[in-house]
C-alpha cells in the first residue's frame, strides 16, 4: 500500500518539499516501522519524515551515539551466554 501511494502526486511532492528522494522511500519506511509491523500511521509517518529534513544535530548524533552503547552493551552481555 505504501508503495502505491508514492504514486500519488501529493506524496511525491511532500518527499520532494523534504529533499527525498522517492526511490528511498522503502528504506525511509523500513527505519520508521520500528516495530516491523509492516504498518505505519500516519503521525508516524509524518513526524519521522519530518526529522529528516535538514542537517543532523548535536542531539540527533548524541541520541545515534546513546543507542548505539545500548545495542553493543546488549550484544556484549548475549555473547557472554553463548
């Protein structure tokens, strides 16, 4: 449906009001659906895309960098148990 949809002469004037790039999209939506239910609502849709306009910022790398840690602290503590 997603797919469908960038179609649409609407869609693909907000990507192209973002600096995207159409043929990104499937990309765009495989990091916004966080949850790989395959299903993004629309607020999420809109306040991700929303985030990528523009350059990155000091909190953006910082909050990259936290997340990060987490996932190699949690990788860390997996390979000890194997």
């Amino acid at each position: 449906e997603f797919k469908k949809q960038l179609d649409d002469p609407l869609v693909k004037a907000y990507f192209s009001g973002l600096d995207i790039d159409p043929s990104e999209a499937s990309i765009i939506f495989a990091i916004l659906d966080a949850d790989k239910s395959d299903e993004l609502k629309i607020d999420e849709f809109v306040n991700g895309t929303m985030k990528l306009k523009g350059a990155a910022t000091k909190l953006d790398v910082m909050t990259m960098m936290f997340d990060n840690t987490k996932q190699a602290m949690k990788f860390n503590n997996l390979c000890e148990f194997a």
